[in-house]
C-alpha cells in the first residue's frame, strides 16, 4: 500500500486579505438589511421627541398659548406639519469600507440647518394682506418685540381664527412677541432643543440594531 501526503501551506498575507474581503462584503450586506428595517423606528422616534419636546411647544401649537398667539383654526395641528418636515430630512447612508475601516453607518438629521423649515407654505398665512410669519417668528426671533404697534387680547370671539384671541392696535400698544416660554433663536429653538439628546440615542439604537443582525449572519 502506498501512502502520499500533502500539506496545504497558506499564503497569511493572501488569506487574511480573503477573509477581509468576506468580511466587508457580509457587513455591507447587513447594513444594507439594517438601514431599511431600522429607518421607520427611527423616524418615529425624532417625531416622538419633538412632539414631547421639554416646553410643550408642539401641544402650545395645537390646543394652547401659541395657537390663540397665532391664530390657528381649531384643527390646523401646524406642528405635526413641521414634525413630519424634519423627520423626513432624515438620511441614513452605508459607508464603504477604507483602509482603516470594514464600512459604517452615516445618519444625517437636519443637514443644513433648520432654514429649510422656513420656506415651507405651513410656516406662514395672509391674515387681510399681512404675512403672519409664524414659524421664522417661533424658531428664530427669541424674545424680541416683532410687531411693535399690535398686541394681542384673549377673548372668545367668533372674529378671530382660533376663535379665542386677537390682535389689536390700541394706542398704547405694548407690541407683539412670541411667548419666551416657546421662543427660540437660529440656534437654540424647538427643534433643536428637542433633538439636543438624540445623537447618542441614535447611534446606540444604530449599534444594537447592527449586532443584532449580525449574530445571524
């Protein structure tokens, strides 16, 4: 009987290239699965902050302060318009692997700022050939007088939009501006106010929603 041995001798640069390669292409496949099973509860939870936001500004647009400020029809509910705005700027994108890395995950929210916001139909009306400008007023004028000769009485009154304040011009006005309890800045506003503590989540509920696929792979 005869008997033949053969050793399989690997190259270790030529395998561990191979084994990089196969890593790369399972982790791109998986952030691929990853990004559209994770995108809608990610959505949902941008929105559930902004409509929990610390100051009520959402609710204050809807039932309370802000919609007799603004004269909003009972109904309108404006905020959920600006809430479904910024979720959609939304962008989840899978990174290519470099040299330094198998590949990632880049989440973009609000990429250029909030300005966009302001060129929304929403954000502003005619009110008898006046533009009430409400949502540049509510994010960006602080605490500033905006209309220096009106001010606004609370009344119930068939006369107004929101049917329980209007906006007068007394000779003596003390003027006009946004409530300091929801005003804000370019820079410190609803909106960023309420996503302020976001990231971390994100990127956490990113890194759970990764390992968890990864352990079927």
């Amino acid at each position: 009987m005869a008997s033949f041995k053969y050793d399989v001798r690997l190259d270790e640069q030529q395998f561990a290239l191979a084994v990089v390669k196969e890593l790369k292409q399972t982790l791109r496949s998986t952030i691929d699965r990853l990004l559209v099973k994770i995108r809608p509860s990610l959505v949902e939870y941008i929105e559930n902050k902004l409509r929990k936001d610390p100051s009520d500004t959402y609710y204050s647009l809807d039932i309370g302060q802000l919609r007799k400020d603004f004269g909003f029809r009972p109904g309108e509910n404006v905020g959920e318009r600006v809430v479904k705005a910024v979720s959609s700027s939304i962008q989840l994108n899978a990174l290519g692997p470099t040299s330094a890395s198998l590949g990632g995950i880049r989440l973009s929210l609000l990429k250029g700022g909030i300005e966009f916001l302001l060129d929304k139909n929403f954000g502003a009306y005619d009110s008898n050939g006046n533009t009430v400008d409400w949502l540049k007023w509510l994010l960006t004028a602080g605490d500033s007088i905006i209309i220096a000769d009106y001010e606004v009485i609370y009344k119930d009154t068939p006369r107004s939009r929101s049917g329980y304040a209007l906006m007068i011009s007394p000779k003596m006005s003390k003027g006009f501006r946004v409530d300091p309890a929801y005003s804000g800045t370019i820079d410190d506003n609803w909106i960023t106010r309420a996503l302020a503590a976001t990231e971390v989540d994100m990127l956490t509920k990113l890194k759970e929603g990764l390992e968890g696929l990864l352990k079927w792979v």
